[in-house]
C-alpha cells in the first residue's frame, strides 16, 4: 500500500446497522472526524439502515455482496467466487474499476465478525477487507471484538488480509489476546480500549433532535423526571453464544413470562415506575416482544414505552435522568454506563465482561439461561448497592472515556498523515 495518501473520501465497512448501539458507535465515530476532520466526507456500507440522517456530511450505503459483483451466477457460484476473492483479492480488480473509491477505510466497530462465533458474517467481512486490497486503498480494522482464530482452514486467508492493515484496535482484553496471539510477529493489535461510544460527545439536543421527535423526547424526559424510573432494554431468544461456537435458545413461550414475572419483581421492590428503552428501530419482533412482557407482568400502569424512532443520542441524554437500568443487551449497557447510571446486566456474549471488566466489575451478573430466582437475587444486589456503583462508575469513567477516545486519535493519527 502506498505510504501517502490524499484522504477526502472516508468510508467504513462491516457495519452492522439496525439497532442504537451500531448507530452510537459510527455516531461517534462522525462526531470525532467533523470535529477534526470537517471537509471529509463519509460513507458507510452497512448491512442494514444506521440513523445519521443527522450528520450532513454522511451518507449510508447498503454492504457490497458478492451478488452485487457477480449477479450472474448462481448462489453457490457465487458463494465459491467470493471465497475465491478472499483468497485472492487480485481476482476482484476487474469488477472494481466504478465502485468502492475512497481514499481511506476502516473496517468497523462492532461484534466479533472476525473470527470463529460467526463464520458467514466472517467471510462477508473478509470479502470487504478484500476489496481494499485489490483496490489498494489503506484500511485499518478500529475497536472492533474479535476472535477466537481456530479454523486452520481460515488461517492464511485471514492472515493475508489482517496484515494488509494499517492499524488494529480492539476493545476486550479476550479479543486483544486473540488477535494478539494469531498475529504474532506484527505491530498487532495497537491498542486494547473500551467500547468506541464511551467517547461520545455530549452533544446539546439542537445537534442530534429532529423538530418532530421533540416532542416524544421531552414526554419521555418528563416522565423519567416525574418519578424514580428504571431503564429497561429486552432481548429477544437468540440466548446465549459460547465460546465453543455453540448457542442455546431460549424458548419464547418460558423466557417471556420469566422477563414479565422479574420486571413485577422490580417494581415492587422498588416503587419505581419503568421506561422501556426499544433498541432495534422499531423493529416488529422487538415491539411485540416488549407487549408481550408488559403483558405478562400484569403492571397496568407506570410503565412507558420510548418512541422506537428517538435515536442513540436521545437514548444517551435521557439515560442521565434514571435512577437504575436493567439491560439484557449490550450497548444499553454502555449507554448506562456513559451516563453515569448504575445498571443490572444480563450478559449474553463475552463482549459484557469487557465493559464490566473496565469498571472493575462493579456488579454480579447473570445470564438469560439463569433462573428467575437468580435474575431476583442478582437484582436486589444491584439495586441495594447502587450508589456505591454510581460512585465507582463516576470515579472509573475519565480513564475510560480516554481510552475509547484513543482508538479515535489512532485514526486520526492516520488521517493526517496521509493527508501531508
């Protein structure tokens, strides 16, 4: 690749999309750049719609499939074609001379798409790292989960493209060991740092609010401020992911009542009223989902459901007004812990540990497998010692926000350097 580089035209890849987490860390991302960045202009191929309808100088585009170069052939032609291109990405030149120019690419910040809990999803995103090689476009892979890198079939073409990359940052202890220890001999990984949306901005509600969520947003705020009140985001029966590439499911007609009967449980223990926090763009399955539960808990009033269409910003701004969240995913978590609110997770995927592991795991945790009777216990420790969580998150924060932000200033560091 070449050592300069003219950078106006950024993009990035492997985006995940459709829910508020994805949309928090590429809004970071944009925030960060038009800061310091303010004339380049970004694209994000994404495999599903990410809401940055805010950022003007931001444009959202659907992923390249190997259908979309090939489309042709027939399913398993081009299944074997686009492995054929990860391979081999010269192969890809002839099918790139109009698309996919840009002067810079990272690859994004989101689950472990790189490694062995989701093979198809690998081999799309390897298929994306490929194209910037056969293009020699310089990319660098930012504050992603990855691993582990088991599959000896996967080894040389994974390596091929890795240390095609300019920089890797990841933001698990598990995934920096990963990466680590399948790129030994190579500068990777650069850094080991939190989640890429603990850095964040706060930004004022005339940046990030649209006139016609106003007034959604402020009824939310109103209530959250009217009463102590508990976030609450659900998750649906994907269940839990091992290491082992193995994933139990939970059972939709059991998991459902449990979460009814331990949302009952919350309030009354705690007099609270509930906000319900969708996290998926209003996705059908989500908001039945959420009925459902309300449903089965039998709590006929204070209990509100959050506009599905308020977007992350929204999420983080009101998460501040909360006493307490309850989150059965990810990012929420993250936002919780952003804002400063003490927080019950349910942990679904290592990913959990290393946001806890930052705040030196400040609370038990469960998974969606375990018992009601735990999720209660878990909960009522949670809850009982929630100042001193609050405090210890407030006291482990700055160091943390300057760790997200250091993935951020790697970029830039690039950036500017192509940009000499």
């Amino acid at each position: 690749m070449n050592k300069k580089f003219r950078v106006k035209d950024f993009a990035i890849i492997n985006a995940w999309g459709c829910n508020r987490g994805s949309e928090a860390m590429h809004s970071t991302i944009c925030s960060y750049l038009n800061q310091h960045c303010p004339d380049l202009d970004i694209t994000i191929y994404a495999r599903d719609w990410i809401d940055l309808s805010r950022f003007k100088n931001v444009q959202v585009k659907p992923m390249i499939k190997i259908q979309d170069l090939c489309p042709n052939d027939s399913k398993s032609q081009q299944k074997e074609l686009r492995n054929q291109y990860v391979r081999d990405p010269s192969l890809l030149s002839p099918l790139l001379d109009n698309i996919f120019n840009h002067d810079l690419v990272i690859s994004s910040p989101e689950y472990p798409y790189l490694g062995d809990l989701f093979p198809e999803d690998e081999m799309e995103s390897l298929l994306h790292l490929a194209l910037c090689k056969a293009k020699n476009i310089p990319f660098g892979i930012l504050a992603n989960s990855a691993g582990p890198f088991n599959n000896p079939e996967r080894k040389d073409i994974r390596l091929n493209l890795f240390k095609a990359a300019l920089f890797w940052t990841v933001r698990e202890d598990l995934s920096f060991n990963y990466v680590k220890n399948f790129v030994a001999g190579t500068q990777f990984p650069n850094h080991l740092g939190a989640d890429v949306a603990f850095a964040h901005p706060n930004r004022s509600t005339t940046d990030f609010l649209p006139p016609w969520q106003s007034k959604d947003f402020y009824h939310a705020l109103e209530f959250i401020k009217s009463k102590p009140t508990i976030v609450v985001t659900l998750t649906d029966s994907d269940g839990y992911r091992r290491l082992d590439m193995t994933q139990e499911l939970l059972k939709p007609s059991t998991y459902l009542p449990k979460l009814g009967k331990f949302l009952k449980h919350v309030v009354e223990k705690t007099g609270c009223q509930l906000i319900i926090f969708p996290h998926f763009y209003g996705k059908l399955e989500e908001q039945q989902i959420i009925q459902t539960v309300i449903e089965e808990s039998g709590i006929l009033s204070g209990i509100y459901v959050l506009n599905p269409l308020l977007n992350s910003e929204a999420h983080l701004y009101l998460y501040k007004a909360a006493e307490f969240a309850v989150t059965f995913r990810y990012h929420p978590l993250v936002f919780a812990a952003r804002s400063s609110c003490p927080f019950m997770a349910v942990s679904y995927q290592y990913k959990f540990d290393g946001v806890l592991k930052f705040f030196e795991d400040p609370c038990p945790v469960v998974t969606p497998f375990d018992s009601l009777d735990s999720w209660m216990e878990a909960f009522a420790v949670c809850w009982d010692n929630r100042e001193v969580t609050r405090q210890q998150i407030k006291n482990q924060l700055p160091s943390i926000v300057t760790s997200s932000r250091k993935h951020l200033d790697i970029l830039l560091n690039v950036i500017k350097q192509g940009s000499d």
